[in-house]
C-alpha cells in the first residue's frame, strides 16, 4: 500500500435542502471509491478526550463558582457591606451570562465550538484574577474594636470611662464614636467591592459558551442510549468542582486576611469572631490558574467528532461529517417562538425557575446559615459542605445516570423519578424546621442584663450598671461573662480593669456581670462572644444529617431531568432549549435570588456595624430564630410550587407519547398488514409460474362434486 499521506482533511457537509455534497477538493463519491483504512483517527479525534477535557473545565468553573459562595461572608465582612449587596454582587455572574447566552447558544452550533469554549475558559480566567487582585489595591484591614492595645507590655484597660477623657494614653487606642467623627474622610477602599462586581460579571459571560455548547456537543455526537450515561458522568466530574471549592474556601478562611503581612499576635479575633476576614483573595488566583490550563486542550480539537479516515490513491483523507446543523438556521425569533410553543418545555421552564431560585438561594447562604444558627465558623461549615453535602450530590448523579442506562428508561419514567426523588427531599427539608438552636443570650440585644429574654431595641443596650460609662451603642467588641451572657463590649459590661493582652485579654470588676444571673458569678469577662450551649451541638448533627440525605435523594432526579428537556423537544432545537433554559434560571433565579434572600437575611439583624462616616455596613449578629424561619421558610415555598408545574409536565408527556405510541403501532399494523397482502401476492404468482398441478386438481375436484350433485 502506498504511504499515507495526512495532507488533505476535508469536511463533508450533508445539506437536507438541497441534497448535495460538498468537498474543497475531492467529491464523495469518489472518497467512498477508495478503500477504508481503520483505525487511523488522530488523538483528539476521540470523543472521550473532549468529554476529558470538558470535564476539567466544567470543574475548574464549578470550583470558581462554589469558591466565591464560600466566599461570602469574608467579602461582606471585608468591604463592610450588607448581605443584600453581597447577593447582589453574586448574582453579577449571571448578568454577564444574561448578555451573550441566547446568542451563543443559537449561533454557536454554527461556528467551531471547542474554539468557543476555550475562548470562554480564558476569559473566566482574566474574571478571576480581576477578583482577587482587589485585595492588593487596598489597605491593611481593619476590624472595628474599641480597644486596640500596643504590644510592648500588658497594660490595664479602664474600659468604663468616657473614651474622649483617655485619647491622651499613648499605650491605649480608643476610637471615638462614629456621631463625633465630624471630619471623616471616605477611605479608599470603600468602593473597591466593584472590581469584585466586574470580575464576577466577566466570568459569567466567560461560562457563556461552555454548558450549552458543550452538553449539545457532546448529545450530538454520542449514541443516543449513550448521551445520558456521559452526561451523568460529567456533571459527577463537575460536582467535583464545587467539593473542592469549598475545601479551598475552608482553608482561605482560616488564613487571617492579610496573612503574611501582619503579626498574627497583634490579631485579638478568632475565626469564630463576626469581625474576622479570612484570606478570600488567594482562592480566587489559584482557580484563574485553573480555568486558564482548561482552555488549552479546546484549542486543538476538531469542530466535529465523526470522523472516518478513507484512503485516495497516495493521500489519505480523514473525513468528517459536520452536522451542526444540516442546514442553515431559519432564524432566532422563529426557533423561539418555536420553543416557547412547546407546552411541555414551557412548564418545565416554569417549575425549573422556581427551583432555581431556591437551590440559589440555599447554596449562596447555607454556609452562613450555619454559622449563625449553629455557631459555626466560616472554616468548618464550608469544610462539612465540601466533603459531606457535595459527595453525596456526586453519587446521586451518577447513580440517576446509572438508573436511566440500566433501565432505558423513557422520558415519562425520567420524568416521574425526577419528581418523585425531589419531593422525597422536600419532605426531608421540612424537618430543619425542627433542628434549631436558641439564641446566644448577648446583653440588651437577646436578652436583658439580668438574663430575662427581651424585644430588642436601642434603649436596652443601656442599663443602671453602665450609664456612667458615656459607651456608644455602635460599638461592637464582645466580651463573655462567667455567667454565659454576651456583653456587646468591655464598656457595656462596666469593666473597670483588665489583664493579659491581644486574644488573651480578661477584664475584671465588670458592674454588669456582677447582677447577673446565677448570683454569686464572678465579674470578669473575656474577649469573644459567649459558645453555644451544649445540646446545640446534637441540634447540628441532626441537621447535617438531614441535609445530606435530603442532599443525596434530591440529585437522583438530576439526571433524568435534565434528560427531559434534551428529548421533549425537536433536535434541531436542542442548543437553542439548553441556552434558553439556562438564560431564563439564571435571569429570573440566579440574579434576583441572592439579593432577595440577602435582604431577608438582614431583616432579622440584632447589632449592625457602622461605617466611619455614617452608614450600616455588616451585620454583626442575627436573630437565629427568625433568620431559621424565613430562610427555610423561603426555600420550602419556591420549592413546593414548582411540583404544581413538575406534575403538569408529567400529565403533558404522558399524553404526548401515548399518542405517539398509538401512532407507531397503527402505522405498525397497517405495515404488517400490506406486508402480508404482498407475501400472499407474492406466492400466488411464483405458484403459477412453477406449476399448473394445483389448478387441474382443482378442476378436477370442482367437476367431480358437480357429477356427484347432477347424480343424487
């Protein structure tokens, strides 16, 4: 054979309107003249090193994605923001997404989409390093503490007096209050939370291409009792991602904000402390380093995976069929229009934007919910998330996948198990209403300074034991009593002396601890807020408990659902559904959901912290009883209306493929039917052409019977 030649590779492209071939240099036919050379497809030829590779992507964004959930809390508590603004900093990714999706999910299928996606990796890089680079072009943080003492030598802290009568001790810093700060000055940093904004709404039009065009792909190119099982397995792949992200957050937030540049022994907060920031800024370099190696691989590989290789005299030519489409589109607003008609994918829509709004809402505030509800730290609720929450999503995908290739199941069965799991986890949801803990007794805001439960407001954070401190009841720097109240700082609880210094300070002859409850307790106090009781912490086993199990059933329906959309529509629309699917959750869902969850959350804030020129800026702590009531409250509504819709779609499809059913079979019996007449036809002529036997015996048959009549 003569030596083959990678010259020539040339795309064959099947147009169904006009029905001809078309080849730059050679015709089809002559290609099929030659003589097939298997196998001869080059590496990135197989379908597998493109599913490899969109895996990698998808866990590189997953990771972005989850990194910057993780990372809510210390960017609130860095630019001193509310939770609404934080929500609405999160939700800038899907506005970056709401400005390219729909056109590069119609138009994409058209241009070379491994190109695209890499394209789209590289800017989600670029949208990264844009965050996390914010951190550089700011000052040293500060934290609001009354006190901050020199580190030369212990030194006791007078903590009930007039803090304008004490700036004159050179050893004790004492920041007046925000109302005598006439001549403040904005600090440079107070608006650097909108580079944080960009960079998030640039790694959202950067995700653009990637899920549409490369779950299409994929569906395009696999087998079709294939197509479920690779897209199981890529979105387990994925959930990998967002494990690891909230790994990296676990461990980011452990690291003080300015970890390197500061001496940690002059840092008097804790990670448990409502004022401490972890080091959100490193996690968010170390993911554009990933999202920047996803994009490489794209580059390189092929527009079309159906490939066969045919030999032409000396060259050999490795041909591919392009199929994306096979012919030219007629038109966005038609294909819409075509789209949104389908009742079936319209209801599915509806119920899938519900769930959105709740899964968003979940995820972006689950972390904090379990600080604030559980005493948690930042650190640990993203490490349980990470490696209990998120593993038991990844076996239930796959193990949906699983389900549908073991089975076949048809898209009415994917779509009752889709419902039937989910609201399993529904039920499951309900009973956090149950795993609760109370509030943490904080003096004037919880509860009154002898330990009686209170309504807060402003006048109760005063009391006979320390109206002669001249306090500011903006101040926020907790000290815990030995009796287990929370004193909102050192000058609320009367303390009049201190020992120790930086996370070891203890102030002593505190006239506000001294008439508390149980009597007879000691007066001093210690730097932090007061532990959770006990029984708490069986509060948060069963919650977790709860959680992942309702977080496991509920991802068996994933995949089967997803499978819904791709099947109950013609495949022509199928890119076209994906982007519009996940252009419409992410608008009415992904970008409303943490704002409105956000400004719920602040609703039930006890003590916020305030600016130095005037302005709330973070909460510091939260009415956990109420915050448990409207967060699981909010998500159980959004959720339990989208069943109204899932049980419609249900009744849609069973309809739609009972008469496609009765269809096949009719067409199936008529089939039979003329094939039948043309075997009958079939054997009566080659009877009469091989021999007339039959005929003269029935004549003769016929005339005997005749005689035997004509006799009797």
């Amino acid at each position: 054979m003569p030596k083959i030649n990678f010259a020539l590779i040339c795309c064959v492209a099947k147009s169904k309107q006009k029905g001809k071939m078309f080849s730059p240099k050679i015709t089809w036919s002559k290609i099929k003249a030659g003589r097939q050379i298997s196998p001869c497809l080059p590496l990135f030829c197989v379908p597998q090193i493109f599913i490899i590779a969109l895996s990698f992507a998808y866990f590189s964004k997953a990771l972005t994605g989850t990194y910057m959930k993780s990372s809510v809390t210390q960017i609130e508590r860095r630019f001193d923001l509310s939770s609404t603004h934080v929500g609405l900093i999160d939700g800038s990714f899907e506005m970056g997404n709401l400005l390219f999706l729909a056109v590069v999910s119609h138009f994409g299928a058209q241009l070379h989409r491994p190109r695209l996606i890499a394209a789209g990796c590289l800017l989600m890089a670029v949208g990264a390093l844009l965050t996390g680079l914010t951190h550089f072009f700011m000052g040293f943080y500060k934290y609001d503490t009354v006190i901050q003492v020199l580190q030369s030598s212990n030194v006791s802290i007078p903590a009930c007096v007039d803090p304008l009568k004490t700036v004159d001790m050179p050893e004790i810093q004492i920041e007046p209050s925000v109302e005598g700060n006439k001549g403040c000055e904005r600090e440079s940093s107070s608006h650097m939370w909108i580079y944080v904004f960009l960079g998030n709404a640039l790694r959202g039009i950067g995700e653009t291409p990637v899920t549409p065009l490369g779950i299409s792909y994929i569906d395009d190119f696999a087998k079709a009792e294939n197509s479920p099982f690779y897209i199981a397995c890529l979105q387990t792949i994925t959930l990998l991602g967002p494990m690891f992200g909230f790994l990296l957050g676990s461990y980011c937030a452990k690291l003080y904000v300015d970890v390197g540049y500061v001496d940690m022994e002059s840092v008097t907060i804790t990670p448990k402390d409502s004022r401490w920031v972890g080091a959100w800024w490193l996690g968010f370099l170390i993911s554009s380093s990933l999202l920047l190696v996803s994009s490489i691989p794209f580059w390189f590989l092929p527009r079309s995976l159906q490939q066969k290789c045919y030999s032409y005299g000396n060259v050999a030519l490795l041909v591919t069929s392009c199929i994306f489409p096979p012919c030219p589109s007629k038109g966005f607003l038609p294909s819409l229009k075509r789209l949104l008609g389908t009742p079936t994918y319209f209801l599915f829509l509806c119920a899938a934007i519900l769930k959105f709004n709740s899964f968003i809402g979940l995820l972006t505030f689950k972390a904090k919910y379990m600080e604030q509800q559980f005493g948690q730290s930042a650190s640990r609720a993203n490490f349980l998330i990470g490696v209990l929450n998120l593993p038991a999503v990844a076996v239930g995908i796959f193990l949906g996948g699983l389900l549908m290739r073991r089975y076949k199941l048809s898209v009415v069965s994917g779509a009752q198990l889709s419902f039937a799991t989910s609201f399993m986890g529904y039920l499951l949801l309900l009973l956090q209403f149950g795993t609760k803990c109370d509030n943490r007794p904080v003096a004037g805001l919880t509860v009154s300074y002898n330990g009686s439960s209170v309504s807060y407001n402003g006048e109760m954070l005063f009391s006979d034991c320390n109206r002669d401190c001249s306090c500011s009841p903006n101040e926020w720097d907790p000290v815990c009593s030995d009796s287990g109240i929370t004193y909102v700082s050192p000058c609320m609880a009367g303390c009049l002396d201190s020992s120790g210094r930086g996370k070891n300070t203890v102030f002593h002859n505190c006239s506000c601890a001294s008439t508390s409850y149980p009597p007879g307790s000691s007066t001093s106090a210690r730097l932090g807020q007061c532990p959770h009781a006990k029984d708490c912490s069986r509060s948060f086993t069963s919650y977790m408990a709860v959680s992942v199990l309702s977080s496991f059933i509920n991802s068996l329906g994933a995949t089967p659902g997803y499978m819904v959309i791709i099947r109950c529509i013609t495949p022509d629309l199928k890119s076209l559904a994906l982007g519009i699917q996940t252009l419409v959750t992410r608008t009415l869902g992904g970008i409303p959901a943490p704002v409105y969850f956000g400004a719920l959350i602040d609703s039930t804030c006890l003590k916020w912290s305030i600016k130095k020129c005037g302005g709330k800026g973070a909460c510091r702590i939260y009415d956990s009883n109420m915050y448990r009531i409207i967060f699981l409250g909010l998500i159980t509504c959004l959720s339990g209306t989208s069943y109204f819709f899932m049980i419609a779609v249900i009744v849609l499809l069973k309809r739609q493929f009972w008469k496609a059913d009765r269809d096949i079979k009719l067409q199936q019996r008529k089939a039979s039917k003329e094939s039948g007449i043309m075997v009958q036809l079939e054997t009566q002529e080659k009877s009469g052409a091989g021999s007339t036997s039959p005929k003269l015996s029935s004549d003769k048959t016929d005339s005997t019977g005749v005689g035997k009549d004509l006799e009797g």
